[in-house]
C-alpha cells in the first residue's frame, strides 16, 4: 500500500472518529481503497428500537451508511478534500437480525467538479441478503 493510500486511510479513520454519532455507534473502518469504504457498527442493545423484537433502529443504520459513503468519497482517486451529504436515498428491505454486526460497503463511481455519486449496500451476516441499499449525491471539495 502506497503513501496516498495510507494517507487517506489515516484521513477517513479520522473522519470517523471526529463524528461524535460514529463514534457513539461504534464504528469502525474496515477497508478503504480507491473509492470504496467499508465500515462496521456492532450489535448494540442500545441502538435497538423496538426493545419487544431487538431490531437496530433504523437511524443507526442511516448514520452507517452515509458516514460510509462519505469516507469512500474521500477515497476516491480524484482526491476530494472534503465532503458533506447532498441527498441520500435509503431503502431498508429488512430488519437486520439481532445481534449481527451491520457493515456497510459504499462505492463512489462518479465525481464531477463539485459532486460525487455514491452507491451503497448495508448487511448483517446474511450477505446475500442486504438489509438496506442507498444511493447519494455529496460534495466533492477541492484538492487539498
């Protein structure tokens, strides 16, 4: 791994750890390369919303996927020095089973002069099966 990739995994791990909600959340960067992030969130009984089912609440599964997208912005060979959220669609197929780590992995396939396009996919351990997919829009600030 080269120096610019060490950088900007040193870069996104920073990101997320300058979100107070990752890292109240639990966090935790996986993999970045070249336009692609994954970050993991482990089952945590206090992010369930419904306590009769155990089910993780639907916002923390939002924050994980747009904290996700935004890290593989940065990562992206373009070279972004900055990002925030334009618009971000989510569809929950599924509750995601309790007591599974929720990890997503994002994708930014397009960066124009100022916005980046991002796809995502959110899983529990059924990786086949996603318990929410995303598509974005975010900013793409200059060069550093």
């Amino acid at each position: 791994m080269g120096p610019v990739m060490n950088d900007k995994i040193k870069r996104a791990s920073q990101f997320i750890q300058a979100l107070p909600h990752s890292v109240a959340l639990g966090m935790e960067l996986e993999d970045l390369n070249a336009g692609t992030a994954v970050i993991g969130m482990p089952y945590d009984a206090k992010l369930v919303g419904d306590p009769r089912t155990g089910v993780v609440h639907g916002g923390a599964v939002s924050a994980l996927m747009d904290t996700t997208c935004g890290a593989a912005v940065m990562s992206h060979p373009s070279n972004p020095a900055g990002t925030a959220t334009m618009d971000l669609r989510i569809e929950y197929l599924r509750a995601a089973t309790p007591g599974q780590r929720i990890t997503t992995t994002a994708t930014c396939y397009h960066v124009t002069r100022s916005v980046a396009f991002v796809r995502a996919t959110a899983t529990d351990a059924d990786t086949d099966n996603p318990v929410a997919m995303a598509t974005g829009t975010f900013t793409a600030e200059g060069k550093p």
